[in-house]
C-alpha cells in the first residue's frame, strides 16, 4: 500500500508526554501496517531516552479508539501481574506514553492517531530464527501472555478488526476478490486458489468448534508472530510481547498456529525461492514445549489437539489473505515490488503441503508435550 509521508510527526512529538529534549527521530521499517518511528531525548543528566512513536493506520483500524483502549486495558491488567509477581515493569511489557491531554494516543491535525511507547532497551526482536532456544524464549513469552490474561474479562475487548482470524470469512473475501478480479490477475492465480479451497471444509473446523462452543472464547493477540517478541540482548531470554493492536477475544489455537507459521517456517515470508521454505520440525517442538509448559495447564484437551490444526488453518488463512490481496490490486498489506504478495502467497503454501507431509510428527510432539495426558 502506498504511503504519504507522516508530516504530522512533529505535531504528534509535541503533544506526546515525552520527558527531554528531541535529539533525533528516525523511522524504523517494521510490519505491513502502522508507520513507526523512534524519537530519542536527551536528560537532563546527560543520558538518552527512547520511545516508539507510530501513526495508527486507520485505513486497516477502523476504530484506533477501539485499538487503544484495548491495549491501556491489557497494559494495565499486565502491569498488575508483573508487579504481583516481582517482574520489572521496564522490559516485561510495553508502556504507553500518554499524550499532554492525558489520553493513550493522540489525534493529530489530519485526524491520523498516534500512540507512544517506551523503547525497551537492551533487547531484539527477530524475523527469522536463529537457534531453536530464541523460539522457544517467545514461545514462553507468548504463553505468558495468555496465562496473565486467563482472568481479563474477554467480552470487554473490542473486536477492532470484525472476523479478523474467521479463515471461512476469508476464504469467502478471496473467492469475492477473484470475481471482482479488480486487478485483472485472477487468471493467473488459478492453482493457489484452487490449492486453497481444495482445503476449504478443513479449514472451517476451528470455527465450527468455536461457533458450538467446544473452542473457549480467550483473550488473544491474533499476530503472534517472533517478531512481535522482544529477547533481552544478553541472555536471549523472552521479555515481552509487543505489537498489541489484534488484541481481541479469539482462539488460543489460533495464536499458537501463527507463531508456528511465521517462526518455524525455514525462510522468510517472502523468500522467492521456494526449495527454501519448509516447516522445521525442530522449531515446531521448541515452541511446543515453551508453550505448553507456560499456559498449558490453562488450556482445555480440546484446544491442546487442535494446535496443529491451528498452524494449517493459519498458514492458509494467510495464503489466502495474500492471494486475495493480490487479486484486489495490493490495497492491504505493504508491498515492495508487483508480484510481493502473490511471493508471500506461495510460501505460505509450501509450508502448508510441508505440514501435511509431516502431520503424524507435529501431532506426536504436540502429545508428547502435552502435560494433560
Ligand atoms: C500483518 O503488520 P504486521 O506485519 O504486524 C497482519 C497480520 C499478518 C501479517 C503477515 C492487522 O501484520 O495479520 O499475519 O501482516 N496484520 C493485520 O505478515 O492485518
Ligand atoms: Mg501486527
């Protein structure tokens, strides 16, 4: 997607609780959606603060009241916790930096919404893995997560985004798109969509399950990817979850299923060559472990057994968000070059056709971490 330069930068720095003096601002090219940048100041003892600064996309974020209101509520129930059990509220979670008004972001002159955080120091967030244990660390920070927030009252969560991860609901937004054909490039994606829908009935299971209530509605992050886990830089271990924007009430399974696609897969999301990209199984267990360990005993029986199903279901709901965008013309994710999205597409199915070759192994891990058996 196309972006205007965020000329309100200075406006949203200026009506930002920010402590110092503006040293220096720069933008950091992190995620498909928000605009993100770092402002640091200067103390007055001399030393250096940072924070995050990022313009809300409001073409995706509907409602960035909604967005932010979920997030002060989460921070602030997170805080509780990490100060009930002695934690260092600095690095376990993200701060929010209020704006002048005393609001948790700030609406500038163009009606754009901007929200800050305090930068966590010390600390990295990675896209790929680099060894199974940095998997394993945000797998941890990850079942944190969803084990502080068990006892967060779900139905007070916006639902920012309306059937954000429904994979039937965007099984149909992509069968629209191919229709529409808005781009004039549904000819030439024939097989990935006919590789989709050929999985469609599978792919409708987590709803069905959630819809008859055999799946608990759970606070969830719904972008769990290992890049929205900060490692502190000496010791790797996982700090904190970040990117709260998909916050909403969804399914444990499905936060699982996105971390395993995005994390254990081989390759980058959009890596071009294909012989690359797979699911490793390695990877697979090592976030198993870390998660079943964290919040296993939270979960029911029925959510354990459908983890892996989860990691399909999200792989090829997001294929078919890619796909979808493809056809639609880009309108949705940033893209760099013309064919970005239908690059993201095919290796969100190789990794796909890579978890049906090795089913039997991903359910045998999943049982063997499986405390509840
Ligand atoms: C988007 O912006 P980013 O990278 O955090 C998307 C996720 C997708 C992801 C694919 C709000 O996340 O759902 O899985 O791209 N977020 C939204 O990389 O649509
Ligand atoms: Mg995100």
């Amino acid at each position: 997607m196309e972006r205007s330069y965020c000329a309100k930068i200075d406006e949203a720095i200026a009506n930002m609780q920010f402590e110092g003096v503006l040293q220096k601002k720069k933008t950091l090219s992190t995620g498909h959606i928000n605009d993100t940048f770092e402002v640091v100041f200067r103390q007055r003892d001399g030393g250096k603060r940072r924070y995050i600064l990022q313009r809300i996309n409001h073409h995706v974020f509907h409602e960035p009241e909604a967005v932010m209101k979920n997030i002060w509520g989460v921070t602030q129930h997170l805080r509780k916790k990490i100060l009930e059990e002695g934690g260092d509220l600095s690095r376990e979670m993200l701060n929010v930096i209020p704006s002048i008004d005393n609001k948790c972001y700030y609406k500038d002159s163009n009606g754009y919404m901007w929200r800050a955080f305090d930068f966590i120091e010390n600390s990295v967030c990675l896209d790929t893995v680099e060894e199974p244990n940095q998997f394993y660390q945000s797998a941890v920070a990850f079942g944190k997560f969803q084990k502080m927030l068990s006892d967060y009252p779900a139905e007070e969560l916006y639902e920012t985004i309306p059937d954000f991860h429904n994979t039937p609901m965007r099984l149909k937004n992509l069968q629209k798109a191919m229709q529409e054909n808005r781009s004039g490039r549904a000819d030439l994606v024939q097989e990935e969509y006919q590789f989709i829908m050929a999985r469609e009935k599978e792919l409708a299971i987590l709803q069905e399950l959630l819809e008859n209530g055999e799946l608990p509605l759970r606070v969830t992050h719904n972008d769990t990817k290992l890049n929205n886990v900060m490692l502190d830089a000496d010791t790797g271990e996982g700090l904190c979850v970040l990117d709260l924007d998909t916050v909403m009430p969804g399914l444990a399974v499905t936060d699982f299923g996105d971390a395993i696609r995005f994390g254990a897969s081989t390759a980058e999301e959009d890596e071009r060559d294909l012989s690359k990209v797979w699911i490793d199984l390695t990877l697979f267990e090592a976030y198993t472990k870390g998660y079943l360990e964290t919040c296993g005993n939270s979960l029911t029986p029925t959510e354990i057994e459908m983890l892996p199903l989860g990691a399909k279901t999200m792989t090829l709901e997001c294929a078919s968000r890619f796909l979808a965008d493809y056809v639609d013309g880009d309108v949705y994710f940033r893209t760099e070059y013309p064919d970005h999205n239908l690059v993201r597409c095919h290796t969100q199915m190789k990794l796909a056709a890579d978890m049906e070759r090795k089913w039997p192994q991903m359910v045998e891990i999943v049982d063997r971490y499986n405390n509840k058996n």
